[in-house]
C-alpha cells in the first residue's frame, strides 16, 4: 500500500512540473521602417521565464499585420519551439487616455446641450404666457399709472426673455460645432476597433529561470510613404536646389509616437536585388531621342557661352553641309534633332569666331572665343525693282572697301 501511495504522488509531482506555464509579454514599439508600401515594426520586451516549457503572448498587436512576416528573436540560450501568429478575438483594444478624453468631453458637451435646451424651452413657455396675459383691468378698465406700470414690466421681462434665448442660442451653435468635431476624432481613434487584432504565441523551452529581452519583428500593411520635390533657382545661370519631402501615412492601429523612424525607397517583400534607379532628366537631354535609342539619328543640346562662361544669345547652331539649324536663345541654350551620328555641328555668332564641333549625344557648354577682326564699316543701299526684278537691301561690311550697287 505504501508504495503504491510513494508512486501516485511522485506521478503528481511530475505534472505539475511539466505543467505549462502562460505568460503575457507587455511590448513597446522601438524602431520604425517604412517602405513605399508597407512598413516593418520593431518591439521589445522584457519577460521573467521559468526553467522548464513557457508559452508567451504578445498581445495588442496591429491589426493590418502579415503574419509571415513574424521574427522573434531573444538574448538568452533558450529553445525556439514555435511561433503563431492569430486573430484575437477574445481580447480588447486598449483604449488610450487621449480616446478616454475625447469621450468624456463629448459626454459633457451632451449634458450641457440638453440642459441649454430644456432652458431654452423655458424661456419660450415665459415668452408666450407673457403675451396671452395683456388683458388686465377686467370691464371697469385700469388706470393709466397702473398700465404704464404693467406695460414696463412686461416689456422689461419680454427683453430679458429675448436676451436669454439669444444667448443660449449663441451656445447651442458652438457646443453642437465642438460635438461634431469631437466626434470626427474620436470616429478616427474607434477605426481601430474595426479591425481585430494580433496576438503572436511562442512556445520556449528554458533550462534556468531569468528575465528574456525578446525582440519582436513584423511587417504591417496599409502604411508608406511618398515624395514630393520643391524645386527652386535664383538664376538660369545658377544651380537648382531641390528639396525632397516625404508624405508618411499609416492606419496600421498603432501609435507611433515618439518612435525613430526610417524612410526607405525598397520593398520588404522583393529579394536582395538591389532596385535600379530611374534618372530624372533635366534641361534639354531626353534619352528617348538620343544616339543610342534611334541609331543614326539623335539630339544634341546645350548652351553657348563666351569664355567668361557669359551666355552668348541668338547664336546659330547648323549641322553642316545641311539645312538644319536652329538658334539659340537668350540664355544660350538650343537643342536640334536629327542629327546624324557622323555629323559635324558648326557655332556661329557675330562678334565670334566660329567653332566646329562633333556631334554627340547628350548636354554640353560649347564656348565661343571673341572674334579679333572688327567691323569698320556697314553701309546699306536700297534699289527699287528694274525689269521685274524685286526691290531689295544690300548689305556690304569690309574692312578695306566699301561697296556700293547702283
């Protein structure tokens, strides 16, 4: 008998050891990524494991998480035996002291727009039981003294009702604007209870007891960011300053309050591949019409300038041995199309020697140095029409000789 007793209470004694134990993690939210589309979360949290098997939850996560996203990492040599990822139905969202405000103070603001209405009503009864009651005196009449009195006394308190019901009036306006915009917000924080959250179960297996930092990691959707670019410049001649700003938005269910955040152009959900970047033109270069996309032809571009890096206006700009060329504007920029790969383009302006180049595609400054021979003479004649020909202007320059036709 004593050994079957020795033996029923040594088998109590093992399950109660090996019985799990439960343990609810609270977590904060550490480090932030967002993507372009989707974000990644960091938690941390400090949990007092005991020797033998443990099962922890980390509850009060966000609703919008992927589940096969889930890292839990640890900093102690404990043994990983699961991780699982749910829906928790059975739990309640936290509500925040700042949503426990709002709903308060739309309570109140209730209360006190029920109370200014039954006054309100009041203050009408008042109003219309001093209008029924103007028949004093009865058949013998009242006296004069006696009905200026009675016409005083109605006016004064009529007055006061009007004023009365004015100003409640007054109050009702900006405490029904104060519900409605209270109850926006709160619209907004009770979002969160649209959707159930998560809750991650792991199983451990640990050979001592102490307290475990685990480290949680999951992505969340319904979040990202975008850019927009402000662009700027002071002068044509002169660098753009481009500043970048980034459009965060997330409806994840969290907060993200005083959290280090970070910004990334990737995608979590792509391979190690790094992304290829797309340029973003500038100026006069576009590659859909350069060399390398339309074989012999192209687009040459750029801006003529002198050699103090000065813009040379209205300066001519032909590929030679053709028609086509194309002027400069005041700023010296130009750009010509159909440009023969083999071809030679020649710069020419007044006051300038002119300059051939090869032509390539792309943007480039060409500069022009100043001519050394100078004009000493222009001398312009006018001719009417002889034998049909047409009336016209000669213009002859030299430096030695002048011209002149008759």
């Amino acid at each position: 008998m004593r050994i079957y007793l020795f033996v029923f209470v040594l088998g109590c004694c093992v399950s109660v050891n090996a019985q799990l134990k439960k343990i609810v993690a609270e977590t904060t939210i550490q480090n932030v990524t967002i993507f372009s589309a989707g974000a990644r979360v960091e938690r941390t949290g400090s949990v007092a494991i005991s020797a033998g098997r443990s099962e922890i939850s980390f509850a009060g996560l966000s609703n919008q998480l992927e589940q096969q996203t889930v890292q839990l990492q640890a900093d102690a040599n404990i043994t990983l035996l699961s991780v699982q990822a749910t829906k928790d139905f059975l739990g309640e969202r936290k509500i925040e002291q700042e949503e426990k405000n709002f709903i308060e103070r739309i309570t109140t603001l209730k209360d006190k727009l029920e109370l200014d209405n039954k006054l309100l009503d009041v203050y009408k009864n008042e109003e219309v039981m001093l209008i029924k009651n103007q028949a004093i005196g009865g058949q013998a009449g009242v006296k004069t003294t006696e009905l200026k009195d009675a016409l005083d006394l109605q006016r004064q308190r009529l007055t006061e009702v009007y004023q009365k019901q004015l100003d409640i009036q007054k109050r009702l306006t900006v405490k029904k604007h104060e519900l409605e915009e209270s109850q926006s917000q709160l619209n907004e924080f009770s979002k969160k209870k649209d959707s159930v959250n998560y809750i991650v179960t792991a199983l451990i297996e640990s050979k001592e007891t102490k307290n475990v930092k685990f480290k949680l990691l999951y992505n969340i959707k319904d979040a990202g960011w975008y850019s927009t670019y402000d662009v700027r410049v002071s002068d044509v001649t002169e660098p753009l300053t481009v500043l970048m700003n980034a459009n965060v938005f997330q409806r994840s269910g969290e907060t993200w309050k005083n959290i280090a955040v970070q910004l990334s152009s990737g995608n979590p959900d792509d391979n190690a591949t790094p992304t290829e970047l797309q340029p973003w033109m500038l100026n006069y270069y576009d590659p859909s019409v350069s060399f390398r996309t339309q074989g012999a032809r192209g687009a040459v571009s750029g801006r003529i300038t002198n050699e103090n890096n000065e813009p040379v206006p209205f300066a001519t700009i032909q590929v030679r041995g053709t028609t086509n060329a194309v002027t400069c504007d005041a700023n010296g920029f130009f750009k010509i199309q159909n440009v023969n790969a083999n071809s030679m383009i020649v710069i020419s302006s007044v006051g300038f020697e002119s300059k051939t180049i090869a032509a390539r595609p792309g943007y480039f400054t060409i500069a022009l140095k100043q001519s050394t021979n100078q004009l000493t003479e222009v001398v312009v004649t006018g001719y009417a029409s002889v034998k049909g020909r047409a009336a016209g202007v000669e213009v002859s320059q030299d430096k030695n000789f002048r011209k002149e036709k008759e």
